[in-house]
C-alpha cells in the first residue's frame, strides 16, 4: 500500500517504493485473494446483479469461522481483547451512505443483545460537530471501500478525543485499516457496481456477529440466546437464496410501477433503515425521486404527497410494530396510493391491504432487516434496467468518494 508522500515503481518483475527523495522504503507484502474471475460479470448482464446473486456466499465468506460450533464467536482479526472490548460503554457509528444504513441496522442489534447506547452518525456531520467522546466510548467506522475522506475525517476526529476506532472495510490494506485501532473485514470479493449491495449485507452480517461478541463478553445474552440468533444468522445466505429465486415475480411488480416519478419507502424500528437503503438504490441508479420515510411520521407532513401516481414501497416484515405499520398501509392506500410490501412469509394480514406482496423467509425482527432488503435491491435493478439506465455507473456518483 503506498502511504502519503511515497511513490512506487512497477516493472514486469519488481516493485520499489520509495519517499520523493529516493530512499527506499520497506512494505510488508500483504496477499489478495481476489482473483480475475470475481471482477468479471460471469455471465450476467451487469455488476449489480452478480453482486446480487452473489450475497449468500458472500455472506458465507464473511462469517467463515466466526459462528463457534459449541455457541459463541470468535473475531480472529479484532486487536482488541474480549474484556477491552467489554469495557466500552457506548458505542458511535460513523459512515457515510449505504454504510450509514448498515450502522442503524446494526445500532438495533447492539441495542438489544447488548444493552449499550449506539449513535450513529453521518460522518459528514460527525466531523464538523464538536462531538462529545472520552475512552470509554468504542467508535465503529464503517466503510466499505476505507477510502471515503468524511469518514476516515471523522475517525481522525475521534482518535483526537481519545476513542478508540475500529474500522469495517471490505478492502484489505485500505487507507480505515492504517487509520483504525483495529479492523474487522466482510469477505464479499471486489463490488465494482457503484451501487452497494453484497457489502451491505455483508457489513449488516459480521456488525450481528460483533454484537454477539459483545454480548458474550459483557454477560448481556445466555449461550443458549446467543446460539438461537447464530443459528439465524447461519441460515441467512440460504434464506436469501430462496428470495433470488423469486426474482421473476420483483421484475413484474418493477414493470407494474416503472413509469413512476416519485416513491415513498416506509418502515418502523429496523424496517426504517432497510426503507432508507430501498429510497437510495432506486434514486441512485434510476433517477427516480425516491425518500425514504418512518411510517409513523406519514401523518406529520408526507401523506400530502401521497396520490395515484406514487407508489409507497412498505417494509412489513414481522416485528413488534407490524400492526401498527398495516394501519399506516391503511392510510396511504385511503389516499389513492399502490402499495408494494415487503412481508415475511406467511403473513396473511399483510396480502389482505397490500397491492403487491413480496415475500421473505419468517426471522426474527432483527435478522429480518438483511432478508428485506434483497428485493428492494431488486425492485430498483429491475426499474433502473426498464428506464435503460446504466446501473452499474450512474451518472455524476463514483464507487469511492475520496474528496469531501
Ligand atoms: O465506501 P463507503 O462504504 O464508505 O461508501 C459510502 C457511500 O459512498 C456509499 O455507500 C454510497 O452511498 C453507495 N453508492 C450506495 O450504493
């Protein structure tokens, strides 16, 4: 990896870094498993959906060797020590776009198996905020690339307070993993369409098992709990096999609803954040005008948008609130909207009000957020692809955003 203020030169056979004076500088020789294939479309029509077809065993790839048979996990590449990391007290997310989304995700699994206040923050924000921190505060930075400048900005401004930072990067070597205390890596392979897909799920999987680390280590979930939620998150890559098959049925409902301008994405509790990531996908590869919305706050101010032509893309995956959420369908079909629901299987209440039901494997409210979003990144594939937008680089974004 060259630092700043080096300079390397590639032959046939060598490489030689150096700093601009000339003198040598020596590098440790790191191993990248990516090979060729996995940077080819193999076969389909664009980067995005391989990267879609390709998220269970990506998911695979980044719980290999964490789950432990006998109940717990293990974090090989955490430079952290179980009781360090069971001192922390709070705990602060900080990324930027599709990353931000897999902290709120993981804000509510950290929340619940282990009982510590999360915030998360947009790194932008973060950085510019004069924000509160002391050692007692754990920092997680979460960026797949390791090279987006607000977050490795905000991790710098953190460290200058005295956190301690841990990076997740999906890149080895990466600018986060030189910057970071320490490092946990998701094993989804090079993603090369801009839009993110396996890292999401990726990044929402190994955050699961850090939370059950902490758990483990803090007392805060029963071995027997902790290997109920592991036994989930091992069904995770077949589970979102089963929805990919269904892609025939995402592509229909994408048709039925493709000439639209304007989308609502609700959710509640860890549906909000999935909605969020479904109103980015589609806004960013197909230009459509897209928001993403907490279904209880309709009534405050959005249901005024609500009409014929805008279709309101729901996440009513089992949860605590799942009444309450098929009252607020209730409300925006009363004022003319198509509804699109994402629903786990099984769920006859939500066929009755919903137009358009795509259905899930039935998980845990949690572990349901990684499922539901499978066919939101669908849905917006399939529209992109309709309106002929090249999805695999929209227009004015790049995959890594290393200027402010
Ligand atoms: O590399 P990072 O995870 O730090 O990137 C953060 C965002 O730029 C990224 O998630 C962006 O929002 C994607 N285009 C979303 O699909």
């Amino acid at each position: 990896i060259i630092g700043d203020h080096e300079m390397a030169k590639v032959t046939k056979d060598s490489i030689t870094v150096t700093d601009f004076e000339g003198g040598p500088v020596e590098k440790e020789v790191m191993k990248v498993t990516w090979d060729e294939e996995a940077a080819e479309k193999g076969g389909f029509e664009d980067f995005m959906l391989k990267e879609i077809f390709e998220q269970p065993k990506a998911i695979k790839e980044t719980l290999r060797g964490k789950l432990r048979a006998s109940g717990g996990v293990t974090l090989e590449d955490l430079d952290f020590s179980r009781e360090e990391i069971a001192l922390f007290n709070k705990i602060v997310i900080l990324a930027c776009g599709t990353s931000y989304h897999a902290g709120l995700i993981a804000k509510k699994a950290i929340e619940k198996w282990v009982g510590v206040p999360v915030e998360v923050d947009i790194s932008s924000e973060f950085r510019y905020s004069d924000p509160f921190l002391d050692d007692a505060a754990l920092v997680i930075a979460i960026t797949q690339s390791g090279e987006t400048a607000d977050t490795l900005a905000s991790v710098r401004e953190a460290k200058r307070k005295g956190a301690k930072v841990i990076g997740v990067t999906n890149v080895l070597g990466s600018t986060i993993t030189r910057e970071a205390d320490a490092s946990l890596y998701t094993h989804a392979g090079p993603e090369i369409g801009v839009a993110a897909t396996k890292t999401f799920v990726c990044q929402i999987a190994l955050l699961f098992a850090f939370a059950l680390y902490m758990a483990e280590a803090r007392g805060t979930l029963e071995i027997g709990e902790i290997q109920t939620i592991q036994a989930e998150l091992e069904k995770i890559p077949g589970w979102i096999e089963e929805i990919l098959e269904e892609k025939e049925v995402v592509e229909a409902v994408s048709k039925a609803v493709s000439s639209c301008e304007d989308f609502l994405f609700l959710g509640r509790g860890v549906g909000l954040p999935v909605a969020l990531e479904g109103a980015l996908k589609l806004k960013e590869i197909s230009y459509i005008h897209a928001e993403g919305y907490a279904a209880g706050e309709m009534k405050h101010g959005p249901i005024a948008l609500i009409d014929e032509g805008v279709p309101v893309v729901v996440v009513v995956t089992a949860s605590q609130t799942h009444e309450k959420i098929l009252a607020n369908v209730q409300e925006v079909k009363a004022r003319g909207a198509k509804v699109i629901g994402i629903a786990s299987n099984g769920d006859d209440e939500a066929e009755k009000v919903i137009d358009h039901v795509l259905y899930v494997p039935s998980a845990s409210e949690i572990v349901s957020a990684i499922l539901a979003v499978i066919p939101l990144q669908l849905l917006s594939y399939y529209i992109a692809k309709i309106r002929g937008c090249n999805v695999d680089q929209p227009r004015n974004l790049a995959k890594s955003v290393t200027v402010e």
